[in-house]
C-alpha cells in the first residue's frame, strides 16, 4: 500500500529553498491510534522552534534573515567523487575495472544537474532526514513490505542504535519491563538499563523466541513478583537471522507473534538489520549452492514476510539500517511506522542526532537513486545472499570437520552473520570431582582455553537478557552428553550461598525447578561465531582451534 500523501523533496538553504513534488497515491485505513503507549516524556514534546519556522523558507520572494545556517560558500568541499559498482559487476575486482565514477558538485542543483547538493547535504537539515533519500527508502519500503495500513510514514535516523534508545524514550518509563529473546542484542539491554528499564528474556528456539512462553509470562504477569514493573507493553524481537543466535522467524512465527501481541496489546519493535542477508538452503558441505533467484520478483518472494507486512494495526515500528547492507559507517537507516508514532519520533529527533551524515545520505542517494535505482539495489542484495551463503557454507563445513559433536551441537542458519554453538556441559571432568564448575566457570574455562589457543568467539552469557546469574550457581549432573530433548525433564545441581550443592530438575527448555518450585536451571552453554568478515581460510583455522579448545576442555580423545 502506497505511502499516505506526497514526499516533498526540497533543496533549502538559509535563504531559498525549491521544492519538487510528485505525489503518491492514498489507501486504505488509518491505523489504530496508539496515544496509551506513548510515556509522558513523548507526549510532552514540542515541535522545533527553528525547525519549524524553515517551512517558510518557500514563501514566494521571502528574504531570510532569521535563520542560523551557514552560507555554503564557505564549505571548503568543492566536489566528491565515488566510485561505485555496476549491476551486476559488484565484486571488488570489477570496481576496479567498470565501476561507474559519480561526481557530487556543490551547486548540482543549480546547474540543474541533480536534485541534492554538497550546498544542501552539508548543511542543517530536518529532523526527518534528507527528502530525497527519504523518498527512495519509502518506495524501497512499499515494494518490499507494503504495510496494509493507509497512514504509514519512513523517517531517515542514525542507525538503528540510535532508533532504539529514542523508542525507549518513546514507549517505557523508569521501572518498566519490555520483553525480548532470552538471548538478545547486547546494546538492546543496555541502551535500556540505565533508564531503569528491564529486559524480560523470552525462551527460545530454532524459530526464535517461542510465542507460547511469552503468552505465559504475559497472562501470569505479577507485579508484586517482578519489582513492582508492570505487565510489559512493549517487545524488542529481531526476527531475522537473530543477534547472536541466528535463529529466523518463520512466517507462522510472525503471524502468531503478532497475534499475541493485539492480544495483549503490545508495541512490536522490529529491528531487522539482517534482513536481506536471508541466505539459500543449507545442503551440505560438499554439495553446490542452489542458484540464485532468476528474477527481482522471485527474490521478493523468497524472503520471509516482515512483522511490517502483516501490521494491520499500526502497532509495528521497523527499524532498517543500511549498516549490514552498504556499510556501518554510514551510520545511515530508517523507520517505519504510523503517522502519529513517525510524528512523535521527529519530535526527539530533531533535538537530538536531528538526522543522518549528510555526506552519508548524499553518498547513499547518488548510488542508490541516481545510478543503480531499485532494480540495482535488489540485484545488489541477491549478490549479497550468495556472497553471504558461500561464507556460512564454509563455517558450517569447517564445524563439521573440526568439532566434536559428543558435545556441541548446532542449527544452520537461514540468515544473518552468526553461528550459534550450544555446548553440552554434563560430561565436563570436573563434574565427577568434589569442585565441580558451574556454568559460567566452565564458559569462562572454553573461552580463555580458546583465547591461548589463538581463537576468539563470544560468550553466549554476553547476549542473555536478564544477565548471566542463573549460570553463576548451577552445576550440571554429570552424564550423558546431551541434554533432556524439549519437554523432558532432567537433572542439574546448583550451590547455594554457603557452598553446599543441591541437585533440582530441568526441563528441555533448559528451566529448573527444586521440588518443583525453585528458580531456573541450565545444563547447556553456548558461543557465537561469526562469519561475516575473516577470510575463508582463517574462517576454517580458527573452528579447527576452536575444536581442538573443547576437545582439550572436555578431555576428549583426538
């Protein structure tokens, strides 16, 4: 569904501005009005001053002397060149030898060679981002996902970083709770904390987090149980190729996510920087890779349906970043949102970051717009899924030649950068010793052991959204390798505060009870690798070091 009035792009400076207009057609319904979710920190916001007074910056023969922008004339940037791929010749190599060469003058507009500028992009600019690339990414947006609401808006931001701290500041107050996968972005919890916002993790599976345990902990939601924080209001979910975990939502997921949330009414924050990495199927270390999608449809098609897509409510804020697609300098995305939410959103950020590098929005415009359009963008995003695909395929081999499998055990991921390890403690020596470890000093053990041996992977307690506590006292029972399969129940020891160690039950969902019930348990850790940046061949040493740390941690024999 189309964007819900006309984009305006204008090309204002402190004393003019010119303005092209092409209008985009409206339908559909508005989305439900959601003033009850917006803290009184967001509702006390008022519109810039100084921001809003540029408006009249189109007045017919208007003579400006009430502004603050410098003249441009004193950029002392005359020109920038970029050197830019040509679909679909994107390898480094072909750069080099056909990439297209684009300049961006000061006064393009002028000169009637462009509709954006050095004059305009290195100046102030408003609170939605530059008009021109706002336009681009708000198609990009309705081709992709076509929200089914009529009143839909996309704001340029700094990042998706930066988009959450300000819908924190949006949707929580001090004291609150929001929910979010049991293994999350680490900047999610601790944008929040300091604001006094808490994360309730939600447990987990190949699919992400797992809608039923989260209408459990919203229908049995006690605030004299949790601190005095009310039911939650608000989930934080990345739903494709989840940091760390690299689990992907299916589209029955989504749809029974969203359902959950109308019924409890829940505000969904859908950060999904990952994706347009959603790689073809993994079919094996040695066998080919499934060919590309033969068309820009087919390839639309094969991505999973966003959260944004199935948003009849105007209850979806997406967050998109072009970090993991172009570059994460560009400190360059945007949101999606209903018009009251998007109105709210402008109001903090023009008095904070106010809007993207111009240099980065103008850079991102002529490449994407001027010179590759949409069609470009997408044969640029396939070539990213098969570049992405050849690096998990490698990983993946290399996990299957080098670790041992009596202990780790893993699902391939569908998208995203990360390789989620679960390691299976119960066979650690020390647990057949009067010192048995507990959980966090067997990771810590696995990650130093790894270090001295030349690799460095990530702590899978880093990523846990309520802290890595319940690994600091539990102790596994020693036995087979494996854990309890899902909805099995099993055994694990915990040590209390004077030393003593105490056996209680665990589930398959890795929860303890003490005579049925006492708090949770563990009997599994887990790792993160990545395979977004190393080389094929350190991509293979480092997982053989890896395999050769547990083998050693574990007392396995070559």
């Amino acid at each position: 569904m189309a964007p819900p009035a006309a984009i305006e792009i204008q090309t204002m400076d402190d004393t003019h501005a010119a303005t092209v207009i092409e209008p985009l057609s409206v339908n559909g319904v508005p989305a439900r009005r959601a003033k009850d979710m917006i803290n009184q920190e967001s509702k006390s916001r008022k519109p810039s001053s100084l921001k809003q007074a540029s408006g009249l910056l189109k007045t017919p023969g208007l003579i400006s002397l009430g502004g603050g922008l410098p003249s441009s004339e004193y950029f002392p940037i005359e020109r920038v060149d970029i050197k830019i791929p040509q679909p679909p010749l994107f390898s480094e190599h072909d750069t080099v030898k056909t990439g297209i060469t684009v300049s961006i003058g000061k006064y393009d507009i002028a000169h009637e060679k462009s509709l954006y500028d050095l004059s305009v992009a290195l100046n102030y600019g408003q609170g939605t981002g530059s008009a021109q690339l706002l336009r681009y990414v708000t198609e990009h947006t309705e081709i992709v996902h076509q929200p089914p609401y009529a009143d839909w808006q996309c704001l340029l931001t700094a990042g998706s970083t930066s988009s959450l701290d300000i819908a924190y500041r949006m949707f929580t107050e001090r004291g609150d709770a929001f929910l979010t996968e049991e293994y999350t972005f680490c900047s999610a919890i601790e944008t929040a904390a300091p604001m006094g916002v808490r994360a309730i993790g939600i447990k987990m599976d190949a699919e992400g987090l797992i809608p039923s345990e989260m209408d459990h902990i919203l229908s049995t939601w006690d605030p004299s149980a949790q601190n005095g924080s009310s039911k939650p209001k608000l989930l934080y979910t990345v739903p494709t190729g989840q940091n760390p975990t690299g689990a992907t939502q299916s589209e029955k997921r989504r749809r029974d996510i969203y359902a959950l949330c109308q019924k409890h009414d829940i505000y969904i924050l859908e950060d999904e920087p990952y994706y347009f990495l959603q790689m073809q199927p993994y079919t094996g270390a040695d066998t080919p890779i499934p060919p590309p999608p033969a068309s820009h449809a087919e390839f639309l098609r094969s991505i999973v349906p966003s959260l944004l897509s199935m948003d009849t409510d105007g209850r979806v804020m997406r967050l998109d970043s072009f970090s993991k697609v172009v570059a994460p300098g560009s400190r360059t995305g945007w949101i999606t949102a209903s018009a009251q939410i998007a109105e709210r959103f402008t109001r903090h950020h023009e008095v904070s970051t106010q809007n993207p590098s111009g240099l980065s929005q103008i850079i991102l415009y002529k490449m994407l717009d001027e010179t590759w359009g949409h069609g470009g963008y997408l044969d640029w995003l396939i070539n990213l899924r098969m570049e992405y695909t050849k690096r998990r395929d490698g990983l993946l081999g290399a996990c299957e030649r080098y670790l041992p499998r009596s202990v780790v055990s893993w699902d391939p991921p569908m998208a995203g950068m990360f390789h989620w390890l679960t390691i299976h403690t119960r066979t650690h020596p020390s647990l057949r010793t009067e010192r048995p470890k507990t959980l966090l000093e067997i990771e810590e053990e696995i990650f130093l052991a790894g270090l001295e041996r030349g690799v460095l992977t990530s702590r899978g307690s880093w990523f846990r959204a309520e802290g890595s506590g319940p690994l600091v006292d539990t102790i596994p029972v020693a036995g087979s390798a494996r854990a309890p399969a899902c909805g099995h129940r099993g055994h694990a020891r915990k040590r209390d505060s004077t030393g003593n160690v105490k056996e209680v039950m665990v589930n398959g969902h890795g929860n303890g009870t003490e005579n049925g019930n006492g708090e949770a348990g563990e009997d599994r850790i887990y790792f993160r690798m990545t395979f977004a940046a190393a080389s094929s061949e350190q991509i293979t040493e480092a997982t053989k070091r890896f395999g050769e740390t547990l083998r050693v941690v574990f007392a396995i024999e070559q």
